[in-house]
C-alpha cells in the first residue's frame, strides 16, 4: 500500500522539476517586479483622456419640452403652440400655421442670452471675438421651396445693422426634419436701447405650416 502512495508523490514532484508550461504560468505578474517586490499601479495613467466640456446651452426650452412656447415669441401673424406628435427629440415640438409672410413663425432674442445681467447691453458688453453657434431642425408641414434660419440685428449707437440668412435650405425635404447649424460673429457695438436689437427667427416659403425643434445657441468653441 506504501508503494504506489510513494509513486503518485514522485510524479508530482517530477512535473514542478520540468516547469508548467501553461499559459497561466507565463504569464507575469503585472503588479510585481522580476526581483518580487511589489509595483504600486497609478490607475490615472490608464485612465482615458479628459474631453473638454461641452459648451453652455444660453437658451431654454429649445426642444419645447416644457409643452408650451416659454421662451419663444410669435413673429409675423402667424399661429404658434405645440405639437405631441412627431418631435424631433423629447415629446413636443413648435408648430407654426397660417405664415403670410416668409418670416413668419417662432423667433427668440438672442441679446438677453449673452448679456444676462443686463438684455439691452446697455453698459456696452465687449463683442469682439464672441461667437454664436446655431443649431435646430425645421420639418415643413407639405411641400415648401425653402425653410430659413435668420439673424436680425441693429447697432444703434454706429447706424448699422442687417439680415444675416444663417441659412437658407432650397426644396427642403417635406414632412421631414431638415437640420440647420451656423456660426455667427457677433458684431461688436453698443446694442443698447432694445432687447429686440439682435433676434433669431425662422421662417418657410411656399409652406402653411411649419414644425421647429431642439434648437440650442451656444457660444461656438475656439478654434
């Protein structure tokens, strides 16, 4: 009974004397060095990257969301409220009916936003350099010949001001979602006077009716 107990031990100690060839052997330690002392790990080096910080959303309810028009001004004679079905994202989205003119919809001041202490910039806010960044979706409602995203503004203290046509979308894609994006530099001069003296609005020509969502300005990265 002695002899094949003896026989077992010696096989086993003849495999540890020839080395384990198993992958699991070979492979090191990560955490020791050769000599066996232990190697403290710094998680930070396997840690990703940090990605900058996505830029302040200035406006409110761009997506609607809040079931109203909050935030929005009606432009133009048209009819504004929201719609439940169809949104871009989330669950509501603007809608605009009854559009005699190729202005007429939702519109949003954009002074306030960049000066929120003071909307009229009355104290004569540095511009220079400041960029604003649009980004939406328009879907017309039936067939439309364009779809526009415009800025108003007016420099009273210099006499100056215009229509820039942030963009202008020819034979837009009906009852669809037509995406929009547009840097804009501000000018930069005294818009005091009137929170009304830089504005967005959007507007549709050849359309009745028009849906607006998820519209977000922010002030564009440098590049």
């Amino acid at each position: 009974m002695t002899l094949p107990t003896r026989t077992i031990l010696m096989g086993v100690l003849s495999v540890a004397a020839c080395g384990d060839n198993s992958p699991q052997a070979q492979q090191p330690d990560a955490g020791k060095r050769p000599d066996g002392a232990t190697v403290q790990m710094d998680a930070a080096l396997d840690a990703p990257p940090d990605t900058p910080p996505l830029p302040a959303v200035l406006n409110t309810n761009g997506g609607f969301e809040t079931g109203d028009s909050m935030g929005w001004i009606c432009n133009g004679n048209a009819m504004c409220s929201t719609v439940n079905t169809g949104a871009h994202g989330g669950t509501f989205a603007g809608k605009a009916t009854t559009l005699p003119n190729d202005y007429s919809g939702f519109r949003i001041n954009v002074l306030p936003l960049l000066c929120p202490t003071d909307p009229t910039c009355a104290t004569g806010v540095n511009m220079t350099g400041k960029t604003i960044r649009f980004h939406g979706f328009i879907k017309p409602i039936g067939a439309a010949t364009a779809v526009r995203l415009v800025l108003r503004w007016n420099c009273p203290s210099q006499m100056m001001g215009g229509y820039e046509w942030l963009q202008n979308i020819n034979n837009p894609t009906a009852d669809a979602w037509n995406e929009y994006t547009r840097d804009f530099v501000v000018p930069n001069c005294d818009y005091a006077g009137s929170n009304e003296n830089l504005y967005l609005y959007t507007g549709t020509v050849g359309a009745t009716e028009f849906h607006i969502d998820d519209l977000t300005i922010t002030e564009a990265p440098l590049p």
